[in-house]
C-alpha cells in the first residue's frame, strides 16, 4: 500500500475572502435536497386514478388476508428501525471490517508512526460505525464480491472462486446483529422519541425491562396496533402475532429479529415460531394450530443474544451458506439439482398472495424467478384469473427528492433567487413528473402481477395495520 498526496475537489465547496471554504448546501438558497421535503401523505401526489387503483389494491390484501391466503414477503427495509443496515450500507459496514482485516496483516510492516495506516484505521472505524457509506451506486452482488476478494487473497482457481469465504462473512454480519436494538430497547427508544407519556426510567436493565413492558400495556390495554403503528418492524410483527393476521413470513434477511419481536414485545408463545434457515427446520407444515412460519431464503445468522436462548426451532444455528455475492448465487445454483431458496420462492408466489415489505425488488434471484413463473402463465391452460396477485409496497419519497432536485437545478440557474410563483412551479411540475413515473412502474410491475401501492416512508407501519384493523 502506498500513500497518495492527490487532493480531490468537490465543486459544492466555495473559497472565501478569508480564506475558508463553505458549502453551497449550507446556504440559504434552495438546495432541492430530499431532506428539505416533507411529504405528509401520499394523497397529495397521486392522481385521482392513482389514488382509486390504490385503494382497489389494499381491499384485495385484505380480503386475502381474511382467507389466510396471503404472505409477506420482507426485505432489509423491515429491520432498519431496528439498527440493521440496508443491504448498501450491510456492504459498506463489511468493507469497514475487510479493511480492518487486511491491516492488520499489515500491521507488522509498521514501524514507526504512518499517517497512511492512522487514516485507514480511522476509515474503517468509520464504515463499521455507519457514519461513512460507500459502495451505494455499485451492485450489492458485485461489491460483496468485493469483501470476499479481501478476506480471501488466494480463493480464486482458474479465474473462479473456489469457496467464499463464508466463515469471516457470517462473523460479520453476526457482529452487526449483535448491535441492533433488542425489541425492549426499541420501544423504549420510540417512546422517548415521540415523548410519549409512561414510566420510563434512564436505562433499561434486567430488573426493569419486566416492569417497563408491563406499563406499556397498561397503558395501551394490550392494544399493540396502538405501538405497531410506532415503525416497519412493529408492524410486520403484529401482523405475524395478530390472530387475524398472516402465518407465512419469506425473507431475505439473515437475522432473526421478527421471532424476537414476536416473542419478547407481543408475547406470542414459542410454541407458535418456526424458521426454516436457508433449508426446511425441523417441524413439518401445518402441524401446528396458527403455526408462524419464516423462511430465510438467503440463508440465516442468528445473533449472540439469539443463540443464547437455546431454541432451536426458533433460533436454530446459522446456514451452511448464505447468499450475498454473484458468487454466491451461481453456487447455490450450479451445485445443488434442488435449489431449496429458489423453490421457496416459486412455491410463495405460486400458492399465496403476496405483499412485499422494505423490499427494493432488486434482487437478482428474485427478478430471475419472476420471468420463468411469467413465462410458465404465459403457457398456461389455466385460467388466468386463477393467477395469484402480488402486491409491492414501494415509497415515493425518494423519487420525488430527486425529481424536485432535478427541477429545482434546470429552474434556479445562476442566480439561485427566485420568486414564489416560480418556486411553486417548481413543485407543481415535480409532482407531475413524478405522477408520470410511478404510472410508468406501475406498468412495468404489472407485467408480472405484482402491483404496487405508493406511500411515504412514514405512512407504511399505519398501513400495514389498517389491513387487519378497523
């Protein structure tokens, strides 16, 4: 490793007279950052037709759901309120713990103090931390590939990976489970966010969590829709613990935090729980009354407070493998005639309804398995009505940040100073514009049936609950 003198410049930065530097951001001009929008529903972006397609689409999910033939089917978004990554940041985490490997490799090489070691360190503190992101505007698939290139030097053969380096790869992912928020700790955090009124004191320990719970359901009468409305989490666990609610979870998550929140914040028996990691568990279907079951179709990695709780059948021990990289996938699928995550997910879109949750639908595997069962329909003699109906719960906010931006930077020009009426044409045309895109992905999804409902990010925990209550 070599240490660069190169400087880079970023355009936004000015020099002043006195010679410091300032931001074009930290101005008051208009700016067009997502942060600046605050969206309070979705309603006042959609169209009419928009808006009536929408609501068609949430009767459908419920009606599903009263004939227990719905399933969700969950993505990293879910477990954010949480402290779990999303998958670019998982990958950005990982490179923080690949660089901290490699230097201390290195380490040995140092004698005396080196600037160039002293940063890097301080770097991958930094991406461990969250604080420092990069690696968003490549493939998940390809960057992870990235993590197994530096902590495996000497996998390749032949220009192929022999074996990912799935040990070191499953440690971190454990270390970043282990520092996630406990569903007590999560609601603790909620309530004091919101300041919401209840005992609460400073820290919650093990003399306290006991009493700390049992005053939230005094208080809300054991009416949890009340606290699943709080986050995405909260809410995809009661829809799993509500009796009138959904027994079939498929996720792409690794960590078991849905079964925590079932058992610790909601108090559903264990006897109820049953996760499949990355292959069948240990019970058969359907021999358990309101059996819940959740399947980690890319593979699972319980944390250390999981593995703690000596239940197999609901924290059972991690995968053999689990999918992460390009590697990855073409593995799993070139070596077993029986591809147990494939077929999982054939087999959910194919028997259940489907409602997708914190999901991007970027999933390279997904995406794969959507056009063979697209072709398999096309082909079909059955009729077409009997074709299940998936539904996708996308967020609008973050195509109209961009949107608006976009327009804000073709409108301001030089000057940035612009008068009211111009800068409510800025948001008049963004709103359009952004009406135009969501009817353009509406159409593309449909091609596959699955069907999308357009919501802020801080409309979805309110929804999901509104499908099973009044």
């Amino acid at each position: 490793m070599m240490e660069t003198k190169t400087n880079l410049k970023c355009a936004k930065w000015s020099r002043q007279d006195d010679g410091l530097y300032i931001c074009s951001q930290n101005q008051k001009d208009a700016c067009g950052c997502l942060s600046d929008i605050d969206i309070m529903s979705v309603n006042i972006i959609l169209t009419n037709e928009q808006k009536n397609d929408r609501q068609k689409y949430i009767d459908i999910i419920k009606k599903c759901i009263n004939e227990k033939m719905l399933a969700l089917i969950t993505g990293a978004g879910v477990s954010k309120p949480a402290g779990m990554p999303l998958w670019n940041d998982l990958i950005s985490q990982m490179m923080g713990y690949a660089i901290q490997y490699n230097f201390m490799k290195e380490k040995h090489l140092i004698t005396k103090k080196n600037t160039f070691f002293d940063n890097l360190n301080y770097i991958a503190n930094q991406l461990i931390k969250g604080d420092l992101k990069i690696l968003s505007k490549v493939n998940p698939l390809e960057s992870a590939e990235y993590i197994a290139q530096f902590l495996d030097d000497e996998s390749f053969i032949d220009g192929k990976r022999d074996k990912l380096p799935d040990i070191s790869i499953k440690t971190m992912i454990r270390h970043i489970i282990d520092h996630s928020f406990r569903p007590i700790e999560l609601l603790m955090r909620e309530f004091k966010d919101r300041n919401l009124c209840i005992n609460l004191s400073s820290e919650l320990t093990e003399y306290n969590e006991k009493d700390f719970i049992a005053s939230v359901r005094e208080k809300y009468q054991n009416n949890w829709s009340k606290i699943a409305s709080l986050n995405t989490m909260f809410a995809v666990s009661y829809l799993m613990y509500n009796e009138k609610g959904i027994r079939q979870i498929m996720t792409y998550n690794f960590e078991p935090l849905v079964q925590e929140h079932l058992l610790d914040l909601y108090g559903l028996s264990p006897q109820k729980i049953l996760t499949h990691p990355g292959k069948f568990g240990t019970k058969a279907w359907d021999t358990e009354d309101g059996l819940r079951e959740i399947y980690h179709v890319h593979g699972f990695v319980p944390g250390k407070r999981h593995i703690e709780r000596e239940n197999s059948y609901i924290f059972p021990a991690e995968s053999d493998y689990i999918i992460l990289s390009e590697d990855s996938y073409y593995k799993v699928e070139n070596n077993e005639a029986y591809n147990w995550s494939s077929s999982i997910q054939s087999y959910f879109l194919n028997k259940y309804n489907c409602l997708f949750v914190g999901f991007s639908a970027d999933d390279y595997n997904f995406r794969r398995i959507l056009r063979q069962t697209r072709l398999v329909e096309s082909n079909s003699k059955y009729n077409s009505n009997n074709t299940k109906k998936h539904f996708l719960i996308m967020s609008i906010d973050g195509w109209l940040g961009n949107i608006y931006e976009d327009m804000c930077r073709m409108s301001i020009k030089s000057d940035k100073k612009i008068g009211r009426d111009a800068l409510n044409e800025i948001s008049e045309k963004a709103i359009i514009l952004t009406q135009q895109i969501l009817k353009c992905r509406e159409e593309y999804w449909k091609r596959f049936n699955i069907f999308p409902i357009w919501v802020t990010t801080k409309e979805i925990p309110e929804l999901l609950t509104s499908f099973i209550d009044p």
